[in-house]
C-alpha cells in the first residue's frame, strides 16, 4: 500500500473455461489431462482454476484492506469453441459458470462485466450487426447469463443487449464499458461482396462521444473497458 489514501481493485481476464477439460470433447489434443486438476500448459483450463485463482484474488486483497470491485475484461470461454457440442448453449453455460466461480468468495461486493472476448461467441470473433433492431439476439442470451449472477438495471439491460455496452457507477468511477468485437479485422461475418460495414455499428462511438462530454462537463473519472486492444 503507496498510502494510507490508497484503492485497489481486482482485474481478471481471459479464463478461457473449457467446461469439456478431460474428456475427448476437450479444447485441447493432449490425453490424460485427468490428473492434473487445474489444467495444464497447452490446454485450456477446467473451472477449477478459476474457482482457485478468485481463492487466491480474495487473499490478496484482503492483505491490503480488501478491493473494492473487480473487472472482467472477456474471454470466459475456452479456444475453438465451435467444437464444443452446442456451441451457442455451451459458450453461455460457460460464461454462467464462470461468473459464477468469480462470485463465489467475498473479494468484492461489486462486479463489473459485459466486455465480451473474440471466444465469447458461438464462433471466434462472430457477432451480427443488427442496428435496425432493439435487440441482438445473442446479446440478449449473454446479458440473460450475465443477469442470473449479477443485477443488471433495466436500462442496463437495454443497452447490453442492444449493442454490447453500457455505462455503471463504481466507487466514484464512471465505467465505460464497449464492444470490441465488432472492430476487429476479424469480426464474423464479413460484408457481402461489394459491400462495406456501417461506420459506426449500433452507435457505439457516437453513444461513447456523449457519455466521454456528459463527463467532462460533470468532472466525473472514466474508465474505458474493452477487450481488444485499438490499433
């Protein structure tokens, strides 16, 4: 602790839960996993070491007067995730699951999440852009599993499940929270030939520009939180 004045927070990411560890639907190639209850190099983990690693989180914050929230920053889900045997239920029990495990000790009273991973999605890197319509399908399935652990307002709810983002209070701090996904020379599925991306899907940025002024003219902190990185 720097000072007496000092705050911490938690900030974990990229779990990349394989809810399949030590079976032949595993992530990885690798046999006799079994014996090796909290993963190993090479593969991507069981939930255990989540469920572990919040263990240890909760002890280490507690060694400094304790945290006051903690911040997932996406990728629940393990790697190659279309594999799995029902992607679509499967990525959202795993994002379940996972909140869960990082819920489950008294590390923290506030959680925030909603920052969604290239793995977070039936396929890598794969979201439809729906604008036009009030809702995302497979937003709305995530912020359903997000909501079952952890409240989420109404108008949270509206956001989230629009296109991805929204904005919460935390301690002082305003957190932002956005899409990445759809920003990625990777982002699934491509135009159609001839065809380009809107230049600005579901808003976002124009949505971000507002909240950014309405800040700056209220002498409120921001935290921007993504997943992949700009650039």
């Amino acid at each position: 602790r720097v000072s007496d004045a000092s705050k911490f927070f938690l900030w974990l990411t990229d779990a990349h839960v394989d809810l399949y560890y030590g079976t032949k639907e595993q992530q990885c190639r690798q046999g006799h996993v079994s014996k090796h209850a909290f993963g190993i190099v090479g593969c991507d983990p069981p939930l255990k070491l989540v469920q572990s690693t919040v263990q240890a989180a909760a002890a280490a914050a507690s060694s400094v007067g304790g945290a006051e929230f903690m911040i997932f920053t996406g990728d629940f889900t393990r790697h190659h995730q279309d594999r799995m045997p029902d992607p679509y239920s499967n990525v959202t029990t795993t994002i379940e699951k996972t909140l869960h495990a990082l819920t489950m000790q008294d590390a923290v009273s506030t959680i925030s999440v909603g920052t969604l991973g290239n793995d977070d999605s039936p396929k890598d890197y794969e979201l439809d852009i729906t604008s036009n319509r009030s809702q995302n399908p497979w937003l709305r399935d995530v912020a359903g599993a997000f909501s079952r652990e952890v409240p989420f307002s109404s108008s949270i709810f509206d956001e989230y499940t629009f296109g991805g983002f929204y904005e919460q209070s935390l301690n002082g701090l305003t957190i932002v929270t956005i899409n990445t996904i759809i920003y990625s020379v990777k982002h699934i599925p491509q135009p159609p030939p001839g065809g380009t991306l809107p230049t600005d899907p579901f808003g976002q940025l124009k949505w971000l520009r507002s909240r950014l002024r309405h800040a700056s003219a209220t002498g409120q902190t921001v935290w921007i939180v993504g997943h992949i990185p700009p650039g």
